[in-house]
C-alpha cells in the first residue's frame, strides 16, 4: 500500500480544506462550540451546502450523484471533515438507506426517494430495533398485515413499538423492519418498509440519555397504513435488505478520522495538565502508555478501513469484515472518551444533566467531557452489539 500522496491529491486536500473553511455555516459552528441542542435546520445546513456542491455522498453510484472520487479522495475528504469538527451528513437516509435503494429497490422508488435524501429535504429514522428485539432483531414483533383498502389499493396495516429510534423527533420518513409471516423461520418472513412519519396512527415519545440529551425516542404504530409500493423488495426478503444496510452503518460508525482528531485533543490536553509529580501529564510513563496503546490501535484500524474502502471502490460492498471496524471503532472511541475524562481529573467531575453538559468549573476543554462519556456507552451496542459482531466474524470470517 502506497501511503505517500500524489501533488494531485494534495490539491484536492487543500482544495476540501479551503471549502470547507469558507463554507461551514458560522451559526452551526457556534451552536457546537457551545454545546447545545441543534434545530432540525441546523442539523441539515451543512447537509445542502454539500449536497448543492455535489459532495455529500461521496460513495453513490456516479449516476445517482456520488462524486466518483478514489478511495484516497475519500480519505482525504474524511479526514479534513475531522479536522475541521464538521457536523456530518445524517447517515440514515445518505449512508444507510440510500445503498439500499440503489441496489434493490424499483426505479420508481429511486426516482421518488433518493433525489430527496441527497438534498436534505427528507429526514429518515430507523426502526429497527424493538423492547425485546435488539441484538436479536430477527426476532422482532413489530407486524404488518395485507389489507385491501376502501380505495380498492393494497395496504399494510402495522403494529406495533420501535425503540432507541434515533432523532426521529424530526423525522419525515423512517424505514421499518417488520414482520410479514409469523409462521415461519425468524429471518424468513420479515420485509423492509418505507413509512410516512406523518400517518395516522404514529406516536413518537423521547428517551432521555443518561447525559440528559434527547436523541433516541420510542416509536409506536398503531394501525398505520403503507402502501404496498412502500416495500423495498420482495415480501418476506427482508432480511436481506437488513444485513445489507447494517454493513453500511457498522462500516460507517468506525469513525477513524474523528477518532484521530481526538487522540490530538486528548495529547494537548494531557500537555497542559499536570501529573501528580508536577510535570505534564503525558510525561507521567503509565499514562503516556494508555495513549500509545490507544494510537498504535486506532493506526491498525485506520489501515483495515483503508483495505474496506479499496475493497467498496472495487464493486465489493462492505462485507462481515464491517464488524471488525464496529468493535474496535467503538471501544477506541470510549477509550479516548475515558481518558479525556481521566486527563481534566476533578474538571470533569461536575456535572449538571438537566443542561446536558459539565458545569464548566475548569478550562473550555473540560466542558462536556463528562457527558460525551456518558452518551458514548451506547457505542458499543448500537447498530449490532458488538458480542453480536464477535459472533458475526467467528462465523462468517474464521468460519467456527
């Protein structure tokens, strides 16, 4: 692997590198720096900028507006992303529904949905998982019944309760697992199913996190209506479709360039902070080991998402290696989380959950760390657990 880059790529860099320094919204920026709550509009701001200059969906098929940009150019653009703490695209219409779409759904549902997703003018939610169907989706309850409607249309009538929904407080579509046949095997008889946030019959209740954000929600339906146009696929298939777009979103969750960019917050913090000799304390030896050991994994994780992301360029689509980025993303991003808080020490300790934020007793860079620990628990159980992953590889990697 050839890691020096081309004075091609180097322009491309400082080309990301200047849009982005002259395009990033200053009022999403200051809403990040401190700490708050995003509105729906400033989630999506960043969104159609990018998507008006042709780049928020670098890894589409050219022919649906993806950049055709090489796997380096694809780093570089993450990389940057990282380094300026851009707010990314929301990954569940752009990273995760829309391969779907383009690779199994029907022309009319690409013409009618993937248009939308690019430019930020629907926002999608995920129902997947369910009270007692987390890491075992495939047991999910959630049913959806073919019913003839008064307008002479077939419809699916869906009950039932999603769970750890994600900002679908804002959502204007979700794309649901549900189930299609009860009388067969689990996976057998589950289909994928587009659903109108605004039907009669949903009702969205938030979660509050243990940092006092609310991100996830419970989603009830009650009797909702779909049209059967609204399946991505054949009935009972939807299992495929499922296994798929989790592949996306393990791929996806890796976050090996923001990981990077915090390894560097967590060396300046250490630089500053005193260790209880009186020098800084990434001078002290047992500290400065954790962060080595921490680096030295991120660097092993950076190479394995490079040979994933060749492998994508290539027509391999993300494969059950994903799980491998899941597990070892999320542990190293609540190592730094763990050590960020470790490294402000008594800093960090104050902390106030009804403003979803530290107290702010010490230095700026002190100021959240509590609560991004606390919120980065999930990390490790979303999108699969990462038990569920080590299975996934035993069995499908090792072949046990």
């Amino acid at each position: 692997m050839n890691l020096d880059f081309s004075p091609e790529e180097n322009a491309f860099r400082a080309e990301v590198r200047a849009f982005i320094k002259e395009n990033y919204p200053a009022d999403l920026r200051a809403a990040q720096d401190s700490g708050q709550p995003l509105t729906k509009e400033q989630y999506l701001s960043w969104h159609k900028i990018l998507a008006k200059k042709g780049w928020v969906a670098p890894s589409w098929p050219k022919e649906f507006g993806g950049t055709d940009w090489t796997p380096t150019q694809k780093y570089i653009w993450s990389e940057e992303s990282a380094r300026a703490e851009t707010l990314p695209p929301l990954p569940f219409g752009v990273s995760m529904l829309a391969p779907v779409l383009y690779t199994f759904g029907s022309q009319e549902q690409k013409e009618t949905f993937l248009p939308g997703i690019y430019n930020g003018e629907a926002w999608w939610c995920q129902g997947y998982s369910e009270p007692g169907a987390g890491s075992d989706l495939a047991s999910l309850k959630t049913k959806a019944e073919r019913i003839t409607g008064d307008d002479g249309k077939e419809y699916y009538l869906v009950n039932g309760q999603k769970t750890w929904t994600t900002l679908a407080q804002f959502a204007d579509w979700g794309f649901f697992l549900v189930r299609t046949d009860p009388n067969v095997k689990p996976q057998a008889g589950i289909s994928f199913l587009l659903i109108d946030m605004k039907s009669p019959g949903i009702t969205v209740r938030p979660i509050i996190t243990l940092e006092g954000g609310h991100e996830v929600n419970d989603v009830f339906l009650d009797n909702v209506k779909v049209p059967v146009e609204n399946r991505v696929f054949h009935e009972n298939q939807g299992w495929t479709l499922a296994k798929a777009l989790l592949a996306h979103e393990r791929s996806g969750i890796a976050g090996v360039a923001r990981s990077k960019r915090n390894l560097e917050k967590l060396r300046s913090i250490a630089t500053t902070e005193r260790s209880d000799a009186g020098g800084p304390l990434l001078g002290d030896a047992f500290f400065r080991r954790k962060v080595a050991e921490l680096e030295i994994d991120l660097t092993a994780l950076e190479f394995t998402e490079l040979r994933t992301l060749a492998g994508e360029s290539s027509g391999k689509g993300p494969g059950p290696e994903s799980s491998i980025l899941k597990i070892k993303g999320t542990e190293i991003q609540q190592r730094l989380q763990e050590l960020a808080l470790e490294a402000v020490g008594h800093y960090g300790a104050p902390f106030l959950r009804d403003l979803g934020h530290n107290a702010g007793v010490g230095p700026d860079y002190a100021v959240g760390l509590a609560g991004e620990m606390f919120n980065g628990r999930k990390t490790s159980i979303y999108g699969g657990s990462n038990e569920i992953q080590r299975n996934i590889i035993a069995k499908m990697v090792l072949g046990l």
